[in-house]
C-alpha cells in the first residue's frame, strides 16, 4: 500500500503531462484537417473558375463559328471556291479553329471543306458521336477527341441558318495539342507534380498543362462520372502507388471537364509537415517531461532510501551505543551486589565510580542524539553569542581531554587574547566533538594538534590527528548525518555518526564554517573559522580614552 | 592447562568488571588492549581461555581469533555486545572460536562458559564418588 501511495504522485504528474499532449494532438489533429478542407475548397474554387473560363472561351468560339455560317456570304453549294476561301479565310482568323472547316449538309456528308495539312477526320470516326447528339437536342456540338495521322482534333459543330432555318452545319476543327487552350494550361503551374488537364466526355484530354498528355484518357472513373453527372469536387486516390488529389469541374458545354491533378504531399505538405512537426514537438515535450518527472520521482526516492538506510544505521549504531555503557553499569552493579562485603573502600569507589561516569556518558549520548536529530529537523536551538576568548576555551577542552585519553597527546598552539564572537558552550560542544573525533580514528599515542590562526575578520581553528584519514568520496559526505556508518568502520569505532554533524549545524549558526581535508592513512585536519571581534579589554580601554 | 584467561578488552571499565567476576571465581586474568598485546600474553603466559572483544580501535579481535590457531589447546570465547549480530554468528561458525557470549547477558554467563572448558573440574566431578 504504501508502494502504491509513493507511486501516485509520480502516476498524476505523468497522467497529467500525458493528458496536455494528447489535447495538443488532438487540437493539432484538429486544426491540421481543417486547414486541409480550407485548402481542398481553395482548389475546388480555382477549378470551377478554370472551368467558368473554359465555357466562356468555348461558347465564345461556337458563336463566333454561328456568326460565320449565318452571316457570311455563302452558297453553300458543294464544292463552291468561294465558300472554301470564306471557310479557308475563316480558320486563318479564328482564335480556336484553327485546324480546318467544313460545311455538311443536314444528312450529314459535308459538301465543302478546308484544312491547314493532314485532312479532316472522316465522317465515321466515332468521335462525332457526342456532337450529332448535342445538335439533334438543338445544342452545338462538340465532339471528343480524334486523331488525324496522329495529331489530336477536336471538332465544334454549330447550325447555318437563314432567317430562323437550318441550312447546313459548320464543323471548325482546332489542333488539340496547339491551341490557345492548350497554351493557357501550359502555362498552369501546380508545384512540380501538379498537372491541369481538360477532358472531353470520353476522358481523352483535350488539353494538358504537359502537351504530351494531350490525347491520351484520364483515367479516374469517379472523376469522369461526376465530371458526366455536372459536378465539382475533390477527390484523394492512388495512382501507381501514389497517393494523389484531383479537383476537378464541369465545364458544361459537351461533358466537358477541367481537372487538376497533384501529388497529395506535394499539395498538402506544408499543412501536413507543419502537423508532424507540432505532434514530434508535443512527443518531445512529453518525452522530456517524463524523463524530468522520473529524475526528479528517482531522485527523491534515492534520497528517502538514504534516509531511510541513514535512519535505520541510527538505531543500529544508537543500540550499540547504549549496550556498552549498559553493560558495564549492570556488570558493575552485580559485582558489587555479589562481592561487596569481600571488596576494599577502593575497590567499591572503583565500582560506583564506573556507574557513575557511565551514566553521566549515557546522558550525554541521549543529549547528542536529541540534539542532532532537533538540528536536522531545521528546529531552533537557542544559542547565546559573546566575546569568548580562544585560547582559554582551548586550553579548557585540550586539559579535559588529555585526562579523558590518556593515551593520546593532544598538543595546543594559539595566539593569546584573540576573541570570537560565539556561544561559549557550543563553541566546547563544537571542539568536544572535533577533539573526540580526531582521538576516535588515531592510532594509540596518535597525536592530536590543535591550532587556532588569527585572521582579519575570523579566527581558524583547527584540529588534526594522524589516524585512517578518509577518502575524497567519504570527504563529501562526511557532515552529513549517520554517514560513519556507511563506511563500513562500524565495528572498528564506536560512535552514532551525528558528531560531525552537529559540529557543522553549530558552526554555521554561529556565523561560522567548517572544512576537512584528508587522506586514506594521511590522517585528517577538521578546520573551523568564527566571526572574530575585538578584545572586550581593548573595547574598554578605547572607552576609558573616549571618556577622557 | 593453566588456570589463567586471557581477557581481551580495550574498555577500561569493562575489563575491570569482567576482571573482578573471572578472578572472583578463582582465575587467573591476564589483561591486553589490543591484538599485539594479546598474542604477548598467549606467548608468555599460555592461558586456558581467551576472551575476544573484537570491536577495537586498530585490529579487529578477529585479527586474533585468526592467529590463535597457533594455541590449539586454548579455548576462544567471543566476548562482544554484536553477539546477536549474524555477521558475527557466520565469522565465528568458520574460525575457531568456541563460544559466543554477548556482554550484554547476566555478567556471570561469562563466567560459567569458562567453566565448562575448565577440565580439572570435569576431572573433579568424575572423581566424585
């Protein structure tokens, strides 16, 4: 369960990230298809014009060919030169037709005609079909395109009349690959795989931005059924692989129709790249947030395993602690119990002595360990700063010492009258600890040096011993709390690991700090600097002065 | 076999009372503070029973309790208050140690493990009629 609990917050975080991207996507999704039905209409529109145009060029043409048959001059007797002059004059003159003239008698077989080279297609090429249609409904016909040796022809079919009769039909004739039809859509550009094309009724192309895709068929049937059918649109499909769009437009006159055809990346690719490019950015940014999010999630549960292992060597260490003094008092008392009536005065003192100092050395623990652990919760320890005079806390704490570890020579140097600014029984808790550490790691008649340097602004106090020294790695982690134990010493000294600890908690509140530097069998130097101030003597002999 | 036991203790306090309780019941107590001192008096005064503290400041008591296969007759008695330790339990079960006794127990506990390695009393006892 509580697993599960430490596992919730990091679950809501990257459930909340993930939810923000997936918005994001969805919103980018969003926005990206319509900017494509934008474009896709965009197209639509332009098709339609395109095919608007055409109407206009081509009625445009039939009309002009009307007014050739109505109002010219013509006999319209078969074979007449003068007719084929006035057809022959015609072709040379008309912007569409081009290609040659006929004039055909209502059964159908013409009578006269003129072409520019290469003949007219004969009367049974299938490609009348749609224009004898369109003129038995009383329309101009248009036929689809037929091929002439070869060359591509297209053929407008409009009635000759005379004072409201038909007489005959004119036929005009335009080269489908050499047209203004065919110009005016070469000259359309659609990026590089874009491609206009006007399609007759059967879907052969009429005319085509590449005049060498003239005469041959557009082959989409659902593009040529709605082309049939009158209608706009816009289509996606594959072709040979490729996925393509076309839009495409009724042209009206003859199932005739414009179409416009293009790769569907090239035409959708800036919309659809910057799309990729928003989701890669949004997959990113949930990449990193997740990565950040379990640093910081792996980071803390680190530092919790470190407490927890921290806390757990406390008590490992605390238990220790607190058997050997346990021990003896109990060890002292019962032999006391047993033999005390054998015993001499001495050997009595002796024992209560042992109870004694025992229990005075369980109280200090108890007051360490409280007092550690109140520093590292960030709790107010009261500390009361005045003038205290180094040499002599020094000389206090060294004699204490040297009584206490006989065995160990702890030798001082310090200038004299030089004065910090501290608590006076932290600064004792401070060297105490400093001074049994340094006895704790030396070897037996290991020398202990301290020394105190007068600085402008501080004072550097430092304590030196020459035991087991530590490693740089053990030097980073050395203040921290319960760290000893993780050195891997533990049954070699004795000690809960809060000393150091403490010292630095105390230092730094009192203004000061405290560095270590050391060596794996070099021994260590634990220096402290405190806010130095002047002699409170001289402070009071400058006021003496002042009041004379 | 002599009557002394070695006591291997590098607190003062601790090796005066364990002192007082061995030598009360009629030993005699040769006290060392660390290995090199110990492995003197083993030399020099070849006692029945060794009493290992193995938490000292420079060499562990293990340090010892490794060299003392150069006294085979001489009983290891692990004296320390890691007894309930199994780090301390798996060392002892694969070096020659005899006992284990935690110095947190009854003080006299010590004194009756060095008893039950004392051989002139299983001597005694057997001649007891």
């Amino acid at each position: 369960m509580r697993t599960i609990k430490r596992f919730i917050p990091l679950v809501v975080s990257i459930a909340v990230v993930v939810a923000v991207a997936l918005v994001g996507l969805l919103e980018s999704a969003h926005a990206n298809a319509r900017a494509q039905q934008i474009r896709r209409d965009d197209r639509v529109s332009e098709q339609k014009d395109l095919a608007g145009l055409t109407n206009q060029y081509v009625m445009f043409a039939l009309k002009d060919a009307f007014d050739f048959g109505s109002i010219t001059q013509l006999s319209l007797k078969p074979g007449d030169p003068a007719d084929t002059a006035a057809i022959r004059a015609y072709v040379k003159r008309s912007a569409l037709l081009n290609y040659g003239g006929a004039l055909v008698g209502l059964n159908g077989m013409p009578f006269n005609a003129y072409d520019v080279g290469g003949g007219l297609p004969p009367v049974s090429d299938p490609g009348y079909v749609p224009l004898r249609t369109e003129l038995l409904a009383g329309k101009p016909g248009v036929s689809t395109v037929m091929k002439v040796h070869g060359v591509p022809v297209v053929a407008l079919a409009v009635p000759v009349q005379r004072r409201g009769s038909t007489l005959a039909i004119f036929v005009g004739y335009f080269r489908a690959d050499a047209n203004p039809l065919e110009t005016y859509n070469a000259r359309l550009q659609y990026g590089k795989t874009g491609q206009a094309l006007l399609v007759d009724s059967s879907g052969s192309v009429v005319a085509a931005s590449s005049s060498s895709e003239v005469g041959t068929t557009f082959g989409v049937g659902p593009v040529l059924r709605a082309l049939d059918r009158g209608e706009s649109g816009f289509l996606e499909f594959t072709s040979n692989g490729k996925r393509m769009v076309a839009s495409y437009s009724a042209v009206g006159i003859g199932g005739w129709g414009t179409i416009t055809t293009q790769t569907a990346s090239e035409f959708f690719g800036p919309i659809r790249s910057g799309g990729l490019h928003v989701a890669l950015a949004l997959i990113g940014l949930l990449v990193v947030a997740a990565a950040a999010l379990f640093l910081m999630n792996h980071k803390r549960q680190m530092a919790l395993a470190k407490a927890y292992e921290y806390k757990g060597q406390l008590l490992a260490n605390t238990t220790h602690e607190l058997k050997t003094p346990l021990t003896a008092i109990r060890g002292a008392a019962v032999t006391l119990g047993m033999r005390w009536r054998t015993m001499s005065a001495e050997q009595v003192d002796q024992f209560l002595g042992i109870i004694h100092r025992r229990c005075d050395g369980l109280s200090k623990l108890i007051e360490r360990i409280l007092l550690g652990a109140r520093l590292e919760a960030g709790r107010e320890v009261t500390l009361s700063p005045a003038p205290t005079e180094v040499l002599g806390s020094l000389r206090a704490i060294t004699s204490e010492f040297k009584d206490v570890s006989p065995k160990h020579p702890v030798l001082l140097a310090a200038p004299e009258n030089v004065w910090v600014n501290a608590d006076p029984e932290a600064l004792d808790q401070i060297l105490g600890l400093l001074l049994e550490n340094a006895i704790k790691y030396s070897p037996e008649g290991g020398e202990v040096r301290v020394a105190a340097i007068d600085g402008p602004r501080s004072v550097a106090i430092s304590v030196s011993d020459h035991g087991v020294g530590m490693s740089a790695e053990d030097r980073e982690h050395i203040f921290e709390p319960y760290f000893r134990a993780s050195r891997g010493d533990a049954n070699r000294f004795s000690g809960v690991g809060l000393g150091l600890s403490i010292v630095r908690h105390l230092v730094e509140r009192s203004g000061g700090s405290i560095s270590v530097e050391s060596a794996p069998g070099q021994g260590s130097t634990f220096t402290i600097t405190l806010p130095k101030i002047a002699s409170p003597m001289e402070h009071a002999v400058s006021l003496e002065g002042a009041d004379r | 076999m002599s009557d002394r036991v070695l006591l291997l203790e590098d607190d003062d306090d601790l090796a005066t009372i364990t002192d007082a309780l061995v030598s009360g019941a009629g030993y005699e107590v040769v006290r060392a503070s660390s290995v090199e001192d110990a492995i003197a008096e083993c030399e020099s005064a070849q006692p029945m029973v060794a009493l290992v503290d193995v938490q000292l400041p420079t060499r562990s008591g293990w340090d010892f309790v490794r060299e003392a296969t150069r006294w085979p007759d001489m009983r290891i008695v692990v004296y320390t208050v890691h007894h309930d330790e199994p780090e301390t339990m798996e060392r002892a079960a694969h070096m020659k140690v005899d006992a284990v006794v935690g110095k947190s127990s009854d003080p006299m506990r010590i004194v009756d493990v060095i008893r039950s390695f004392d051989h002139r009393l299983l001597e005694n006892t057997a001649k007891t009629p």
